[in-house]
C-alpha cells in the first residue's frame, strides 16, 4: 500500500506562481514514478508531469516552460508559473511502481488538491 499525502494549492491570481506537495509513503517498490494530473471542471483527468527515481521527466506539452516538476526521494513537487484561469482545477499526486513514460497508469492515489487561478 502507498499513502500520497497532498498539501499546497489554494487561490492565485492569474500571473502568479504556485507549488503544491506530495509526500508519498509506505511500499517503496510502487512509488518509483510520481506523477501529477489534473480535473478541470466538466472535463477528463489529464496528466500534467512525471518523474521517476532516476529524475526522468515526462511533461505534457503543453504545459513545458510553465510547469516544473522535481523531487527529493518520496516527496514530489508541482511548481507553476503564469497560471491562467485555464490551470483551475484539482491537482491529483499519483505513484507508479515503474517507469512507464507520459501519463503513467498509476496504482495509487493522493486525494486531490484545489488550484483556482483567478482572472
């Protein structure tokens, strides 16, 4: 079992910058890809970045040179910059238990954490 513990996120004006957290815990051998997606209102999951333990990065490109990704063993964070309304919606931290590339079938679960970007 993993536990993905969230924390970060809230209300930014548009223009700003935001980080939010995860702190993954428990089994090591299912957390070697954390990664982050995101719901928007009304529409599917997507997923915004990955990193796996040997720090190989996957990002959706749309979102390379707004967003970064990085991480300090089981502690994964999502740093964001020029937010746009379009960035609102709940950041969710995931684990995989391989490096599988963009967009990760993940295993595990943080609960979700609410940006809202306002204009």
């Amino acid at each position: 079992q993993v536990q993905l513990v969230q924390s970060g996120g809230g209300l930014v004006q548009a223009g700003g910058s935001l980080r939010i957290s995860c702190v993954a815990s428990g089994h090591t051998g299912d957390i070697y890809t954390l990664a982050w997606f995101r719901q928007a209102p009304g529409k599917e999951r997507e997923f915004v970045a990955a990193i796996s333990g040997t720090a190989r990065i996957y990002f959706t490109e749309s979102l390379k040179g707004r967003f970064n990704i990085s991480r300090d063993n089981a502690k994964a964070f999502l740093h964001m910059n020029s937010l746009g309304p379009e960035d609102t919606a709940v950041y969710y931290c995931a684990s995989h238990g391989d490096d599988v590339g963009p967009a990760p079938d993940c295993h595990y679960w943080g609960r979700g954490t609410q940006v809202t970007v306002s204009s």
